[in-house]
C-alpha cells in the first residue's frame, strides 16, 4: 500500500483551463496581441507560467514576456476560481485516501502564491502534508526537485510513494524521481502523451487511483 501520493494540481485535481487561458489572452490582448481560444491553451500549460506566456506568444522577447507575465499574475490573482472547479470525484478521492491513512501533497509548476491559495479553497477539509508550487529557488518540473522537497517535509521511502498527473511532465518527473507514476485520462493532454511518456499507470476515473494505491 502506497503511504504517500503527490498530485499535479492544474488538469489532474482542478479544471483550471478557462481561468488560465483568461489570464493569458488578458495580458495578450493588453499588449496588443491576438487571443487564442481556450481550447488551445490545454496544449501550451504544463511547464509553469513563465513557458505558458512564451508559447502563447513566441514573438515576444524577454522584456515583452515580463510585461505579460506581470499582467498574467495580475488578472489570475484576481480570478484564479472564477472557472476552475475539481474535477468529479476527486474530491471524494482525497478523503478516501485520507481515511485510508495515506499521506497527500501537491507539486505544481504554478507560481507557489497561486497554489496556496487554489488548493485550500477547493479542499478545505483535506489535510495536505505539502503543497508546493514553483519558487524561483526551484526548477520547474520535470526537474524531481520538487518532488525531492516534499519527501523531506514528510518522509517517505519511494517505494510508498506514488506521484499523479495529467502531462508527459508529470510522467517525466516521477520517473526522474524514481516514484511510480499514474496518468489521469481527464486532464489536458491526451491517453496518447501518457502512454508515449510510458507511464506506470493510467487511469480513467479518480476512484481506479485507489486500486493503484491499495497494492
């Protein structure tokens, strides 16, 4: 039986896609660039915010990508759960693994102050051992590093431990953090990432992550 999962947040516990996507055309359109349709940013999420802007506009140089960051940060502070909502049945996930006794955490690629802020609000009653977003003193994932932070907050021999995404990125950390991994079939990206990233696990619904956890 796993002791400890670590969840992606954005496309694995919360469908935050249209709040995302509302910031970034905000700062595109502020700026005088075009939009993109919502439906497009499922493909340019993943890598934090910073790699969010540069792909949805990457004309920009460096002093223009942190104009839009700046105006980014400053809309989805503001609206970061106009949109977003969990996705079914994960909330009953988290407290059935909390029952079970098994440990949860966050690792996100999103800013640290976004992460603090969503994760609470959606699940309240969920005692968290970690929720860490990205600080500039951490390298975004695939980087383990933040994986590697979390197990010294609580730790965990990797054995116990199973890390859950929606990405070829979650897939590549866990296997860089020599953690057994499992894609989500309901985030952003397709089965078909998941499978050539070679995930130890792929699951369909959140209720097939506790067979995964009880083995």
């Amino acid at each position: 039986m796993k002791k400890l999962v670590i969840f992606d947040l954005d496309g694995t516990l919360v469908n935050s896609i249209t709040d995302l996507g509302n910031a970034c055309n905000y700062a595109l359109r502020t700026l005088g660039y075009s939009e993109h349709a919502i439906s497009t940013y499922n493909f340019m999420v993943g890598n934090g915010v910073r790699k969010l802007v540069e792909r949805a506009e990457p004309d920009a140089n460096p002093e223009t990508v942190d104009k839009l960051l700046t105006l980014f940060r400053e809309y989805y502070d503001d609206h970061l759960t106009d949109k977003t909502t969990p996705y079914p049945g994960i909330p009953e996930l988290l407290r059935s693994l909390t029952e079970r006794g098994v440990a949860i955490a966050v690792a996100s690629n999103k800013y640290q102050a976004a992460v603090s802020r969503i994760v609470p609000y959606f699940f309240p009653d969920i005692p968290f051992v970690s929720i860490k977003g990205h600080s500039p003193l951490m390298p975004v994932k695939p980087d383990p590093s933040i994986v590697f932070s979390i197990l010294s907050q609580y730790p965990t021999p990797k054995n116990d431990v199973l890390y859950v995404g929606d990405s070829s990125v979650d897939i590549e950390t866990a296997r860089r953090a020599c953690v057994e991994s499992t894609g989500v079939s309901w985030g952003f990206r397709p089965i078909s990432e998941l499978r050539g990233a070679y995930a130890d696990n792929i699951v369909t619904s959140p209720e097939e992550i506790l067979n995964i956890v009880d083995r």
